[in-house]
C-alpha cells in the first residue's frame, strides 16, 4: 500500500512532513500563522476558490450530510447563515 501510493504521489514522510512543521516551527507561532494553506513542503499556497466560496461552505455546514456525521453538534441554521466567521 505505501508503494502505491508513493507511486501515485508522495511518501508517508512527506504527507507529514508540513504537518509536523507546521506544529513545531517556532517561526509559524512567532508570525501566529492562522487560516493558511499549505503544501508540501511546508510552502504557503492560495486555497482554490472552490475551498474559499463561503456561501458553499454555510451550506455544507447546515446540510443534512453533517447533520448525520455530526449528531452531537448542534448548530442553529439561523446563526450560520448570518455568522461571517466561517
């Protein structure tokens, strides 16, 4: 399994590599780093616009399909749709 998928992309230490940097780099708390996006190597990218459409977003967050995966998070539809800190 980690042939294939070293194959098709990158290393199980690469896939952790920005993970673990991003936890343990003085620079990022120093610089409070937050919302970014990141690729690996640990290089900041823009996130696509499909992952910045916020309306998408406040409709993922009050659909049914979270309703299901989420049963103990209760969340207002009303608050949602008017909360811009999403």
């Amino acid at each position: 399994m980690r042939r294939l998928f070293s194959l098709l992309g990158q290393s199980t230490q690469d896939g952790a590599t920005t993970a673990i940097y991003l936890a343990t780099s003085p620079a990022i708390r120093e610089n409070k780093t937050r919302g970014e996006y990141f690729i690996p190597i640990a290089k900041s990218d823009k996130t696509s616009s499909i992952a910045a459409d916020m309306k998408l977003a406040r409709e993922l967050w009050v659909s049914p399909f979270c309703a299901e995966i989420f049963p103990l998070l209760s969340i207002r539809k009303s608050s949602l749709l008017t909360s811009s800190s999403i």
